[in-house]
C-alpha cells in the first residue's frame, strides 16, 4: 500500500505538469505521487516552472491498534494525514510503516515528513 519514500498529495491541491498522480485510493482524498524522475530531476523541473516543493524537517506519526494490517495502516494514515492538514501542507512523504505488537495487540506506526507545494519560493500554505 505504502511504503517509505512514498509521496502523497491532496488531490485537490494545485500542482505542476511533472506531476504525475496515480490512480488508487487513498484516506482522505489524498493520490500518490508517481515517481519517474530522480530527485535532482524532478527539483530542477520545479524551479523552472517557478513552483517549489517544501520540506518540513520534523515529521509527524499515528499508530493504530488491529488485526487487519490494511486497515491499520489506512487507520494511521489517516491520522497523520490530519497532522499534516494541520501545518496547512499538501503534500507528505512516508518516513516510516512499522508492526508492532504490544501485549499480543497489534499495531502500525506510520511516520511522515510534511511537504507542501505551491507556485513561488516564499511559503504560504493552504
């Protein structure tokens, strides 16, 4: 479903044409990004269509306690997906999908860097 590295973004958010969404489904009307270019690529693109990509240096994480792995981590991701919301970002980049287990309960904990784009070099948000 995700994994680290993975890059989401609000579906409704604006975005430049080197960005390529995937279909599938995701909490909150949230798309993964579709990678087809290295980073330095892909940051070069941006700059020269006036767009900047943020990086947040703290990361944000939710756990979710089940049995069904799927739905803990859909569960978890959509608490960080709120977090993220939250700091007024569109976009995040999974750091981490761990299991866990404590006292025989499973759990996933799911952490992530916000990120944000927009047109211009000078944050905004949402």
């Amino acid at each position: 479903m995700i994994n680290p590295g993975t890059i989401l973004m609000q579906s409704t958010a604006a975005h430049p044409q080197c960005f390529h969404l995937e279909d599938g489904w995701y909490p909150n009307a949230w798309r993964a990004l579709r990678q087809d270019l290295t980073h330095q690529q892909f940051e070069k693109e941006l700059s020269a269509a006036g767009w900047t990509f943020f990086y947040m240096a703290h990361s944000v994480a939710a756990i979710a306690f089940g049995f069904a792995r799927a739905k803990m981590i859909s569960t978890a991701l959509k608490r960080v997906i709120s977090r993220v919301k939250q700091e007024n970002c569109n976009c995040l980049e999974i750091e981490t999908v761990e299991t866990h287990s404590f006292l025989g309960m499973p759990y996933v904990r799911v952490s992530a860097y916000p990120r944000h784009i927009q047109k211009g070099s000078v944050f905004a948000g949402q």
